[in-house]
C-alpha cells in the first residue's frame, strides 16, 4: 500500500467490508473505458464501477454541463427550480414506459426506493411490500428490508410488512420454471389478506446474478398486481439507462410498471443522482395529499445538469441502439468460454448486462462459494478469480458466485475481445480449482 491508500484505510470505512481486509487501491485516472491506478497500471473497466459508468470515463462533453452549471450556480434549495431540473423532469416523462410521469429527486437509488415504497403506502392506504429473494434494492434501513440476499441479515431488526417471494432465478429455481413462480406470489397476496401495497422488484436481477425472467414474467407480474389492487415498482437503478439495450428494462417487454427506480446511468454516475417516476394516477392523488417527503440534495442543480446532458448523449449518439449488438457480441463470446471451461455453470444475460456464474461441478451446479462467504469472511474463489482478472488489466465485479459483465455503453468489439481474452486465463485459473 502506498500512503495515500494507508491513510484512506485508517480513517474512511471501506463499504461492505471487514475493514482489517480492506486495502483501496489508489485510482489517478480514468478515461473512456480505462482507468489507472497510482503505479501506472491501466484497466479496463469491464463492469462499469458499479455497473454505473454507462458512458465510460472523463467524457467532456458531461464535464462540460457540469462546469457550466456551477459557473451558473452550484446549489439552490429544492423549492426553487432551473432549466435543467424542469427538462430533465419532462424529459424522464418522454422516455419512460407509458403514463409515467413526475418525478421525485434523491441522491441515490436506496433513497429512490424509499421514496417509491411511501408513496405507494400513501396513494394504497395499504403496509405490506413485497420483494423478491436474490434482489438488492439498497442499504438504509428500510431499502434493506426489502434488499433480499445476505446484506439484509445485520439490519433485520424486526420491521414489520416486508415479505419475500422467490426470484425467477430459471437456473437454480426450485419451482418448474420462472413462470411459476408468479402463482406463488399471487397466492401470497391472497393470504396477506389483500394487504399488499406493493411488489417491488429489479426487472432484469442485477447484483444477485443477472437474472432476466421469461417474456411473459414482468406483465404477468403486472397483471397479477392488479388483481390485488397493489402497485408494482421497477426498481431500474441497475438495468435502466440503455444497460438492457432500451431506456429500461420493462421496455424489452413493452410493460408500465406503476412506479419506476432509477439512479447509476442516469448521470452515467457522473454525480448522484435518483429518480422515482410515477404514473399519472400516482402523481394526480397528491394533488390534494400532502407529499410527506423531500432531501436537502432533491434534485440538485449539478445532478439534473448533469443528467440532462447524459440523456442528450445517449440520445445524440445512438448509444442504446448499439448496445443489443455489442451484447449479442460479447454473450456469444462468453458462451464459448462456457464450451471450453467446466468451472461455468450458466452464462445469460441482457445486451451489455451478462452474468457468468462459476460451479464446482456443472452436474450438481454446485457453487463454489457459501452465499454469505463475504459477510463470514470466508475466503471466496470469486473474489480470486477477481484478483486474477485485475491482474491481466481487467476489472470485474463478482457477486457471490456470478462475474457480472457490465461494460460501458461505449465499450468497442476490441475491447470486449480483450476483456474476454483476460477472462479466458482467469477461468483457466478456476478450472483448476474444480
Ligand atoms: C437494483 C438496485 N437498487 C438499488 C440500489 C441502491 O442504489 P444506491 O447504491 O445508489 O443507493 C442498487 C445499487 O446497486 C441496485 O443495484
């Protein structure tokens, strides 16, 4: 470690970490899908961070409206409001699925997610929410209630009205497929008495594996919602934002959810910045109804600058419209990885959202890791077969027991051939582990 990674250690907690096992390494630069580290060692950023840089690093044009904004104004109170905030409101109209229409602004998705469960309590009249294992929806106290993997467990101090369902995970489920998974849920609803004020839930699973449901899911999932007068809430924080090869995920099935989440490539991560997008019936109720919440930092005029100039990008230079191919490209590489190594157990994906989860035995699917390794301070092969990656130039997030493979938007089919050349040695590495 150097000093300036030493002093980071000593006096800011690493996240999600035993801080004695934390050892930041020190970034100087970034650009385009690279960054550097303070030795000079160049990587290639194979996951976008967290799966947030759609549009790569030090894009000037983005550095542009932000320093146009500050030379403006860097801050004013949310009751007053901007060019950018009002267009960038309108804009979010326009390019989200259906009726959705007004917006809530918040410094990050958990808050996004907050946002979405009160409103839906207040415009239901109803407590219960429902989300779905295998998902993570954020990390305050009430996001974590509904996040359903093992960065719950240290905040479960008995919160009342949150209820798990299984995920369409189609690789590991215990049911016939995904699809039957929604009976379950529908005969939950049934026996919460009607008291469901919510199903909230990632459209395409992000961290907990990249899993991405059969067409008919999320309109069933919708259509199941309806029946029991609750709401259904896209939490799109992760898959929104061109990831999937649309604006959102729920555009890849033509479905309106009535609440939307979104974050991370709203800004391409440029500044924190969230959004809670409701439907018009949603937006009309608080017409008369008091809308019991707002944060100092609610759209932020850095933030929604910001933003709009990253949705203009995304729009100016058809980046979405490519990402369908670039994913076809780089999910057909990684399924030729899956033919030459035995330590794959399943490969899938969405345009540039693709998760390769790794087994000790493809027969039994077996993982390699226990799920909460992490938070036991267990030693993890994913995080090894991380460290190799890093140690070809590549970075890769693994979670649990799936690489998620989630490049800039912008990434190049050179530059997905050498993330995958690297990927290739350090499955190698796994292989050896079997
Ligand atoms: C699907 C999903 N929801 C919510 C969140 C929380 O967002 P944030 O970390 O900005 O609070 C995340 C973060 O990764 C996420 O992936």
């Amino acid at each position: 470690m150097n000093d300036i990674e030493r002093m980071d250690k000593e006096y800011v907690f690493g996240t999600w970490a035993f801080q004695k096992a934390y050892n930041p390494k020190q970034i100087v630069d970034a650009e385009g899908v690279y960054f550097t580290d303070a030795d000079g060692n160049k990587f290639l950023d194979f996951s976008s961070q967290l799966m947030c840089s759609q549009l790569g690093h030090k894009n000037e044009r983005i550095n542009k409206a932000m320093n146009a904004q500050a030379e403006k104004f860097a801050f004013m109170a949310p009751g007053f409001t901007n060019e950018a905030r009002a267009k960038l409101g309108k804009k979010l109209a326009e390019i989200t699925p259906g009726n959705l229409k007004k917006t809530f602004f918040s410094p990050g998705g958990t808050e996004a997610n907050e946002a979405a469960i009160m409103i839906a309590r207040w415009f239901t009249g109803k407590h219960k929410i429902i989300s779905r294992y295998n998902s993570y929806h954020g990390s305050t106290y009430v996001s974590a209630q509904m996040t359903a993997e093992q960065r719950r467990w240290a905040t479960e101090h008995g919160m009342a009205g949150f209820l798990k369902a299984p995920a369409p995970y189609e690789y590991r489920t215990l049911f016939k497929n995904a699809m039957q998974t929604l009976d379950y849920i529908d005969e939950m609803m049934t026996h919460e008495g009607d008291q469901v004020a919510a199903v909230i839930a990632e459209p395409v699973v992000g961290s907990n594996g990249i899993l991405v449901p059969p067409p008919d899911y999320m309109p069933e999932l919708k259509r199941i919602c309806e029946k029991h007068g609750a709401l259904l809430i896209a939490d799109e924080v992760m898959s929104g934002f061109g990831r999937c090869g649309e604006w959102f995920a729920c555009d890849l099935w033509n479905m309106q959810p009535d609440i939307i989440t979104m974050a991370k490539g709203i800004t391409s991560a440029y500044l924190p910045l969230a959004a809670t997008t409701v439907s018009e019936e949603i937006a009309a109720h608080f017409d008369e109804n008091f809308f019991n919440i707002g944060h100092t930092y609610s759209g932020h005029p850095m933030t929604v600058a910001c933003a709009l100039e990253t949705i203009q990008i995304y729009e100016d230079e058809n980046i979405i419209a490519g990402v369908k191919e670039k994913g076809r490209y780089l999910m057909d590489k990684l399924c030729e990885l899956k033919e030459q190594h035995p330590s794959v157990g399943d490969v899938r994906g969405v345009g540039l959202f693709c998760g390769v989860e790794l087994v000790k035995n493809r027969e039994t699917k077996e993982p390699f890791d226990d799920y909460d390794a992490k938070i036991k301070g267990k030693p993890s092969v994913l995080a090894q077969v991380g460290g190799k990656l890093m140690a070809e130039g590549v970075y890769v997030v693994p979670m649990i027991n799936t690489l998620i493979l989630a490049p800039p938007l912008i990434i190049t089919e050179a530059q997905i051939d050498e993330g995958v050349a690297a990927l290739d040695k350090a499955l190698s590495w796994a292989d050896e582990q079997l």
